[in-house]
C-alpha cells in the first residue's frame, strides 16, 4: 500500500477516515455528504490525497468538517 512506509495515524470519524502520513500529505475517504472529506462532496472508496497547500501536522474532525492544521513547508 502506498502509505506503508510512512509512519501515520489513522482517525475514523462515522463515516470517513483521515490519514495524515509523515512526509505532511493528507489522505481522506468514505462519506463527503457535507464535504467533511475535502473531496469536494464526493465520496472516495479509496484513499484519495486532499489538494493542501503546505505541511498537514495535525488534522481534527467532526460530522460537517474537517480541520487542518498546516506547519512550514
């Protein structure tokens, strides 16, 4: 898998799951009902990379959202 040399945390959220990888990239999947995925709404079987400008050092999220937060590049 494309993530499997990174060292990362796993977050599942009911119905979508966020993976942030060390290397500061972000990958979303499942339900975007209300875009909480950041896939514009739709929703991804796969783990999709999210379009970030900059380093995702931390990531939260509830049903309607999801929040990043960006370190330096």
């Amino acid at each position: 898998m494309f993530w499997s040399s990174y060292s990362a945390k796993l977050i599942k959220f009911e119905w979508a799951v966020f993976l942030p990888v060390a290397d500061g990239k972000l990958y979303t999947w499942g339900s975007s009902s209300e875009g909480q995925t950041g896939q514009g709404g739709e929703d991804c079987n796969v783990p999709t990379h999210v379009q970030i400008k900059g380093k995702v050092v931390a990531v939260g999220c509830g049903y309607y959202h999801m929040a990043v937060v960006i370190g330096k590049s």
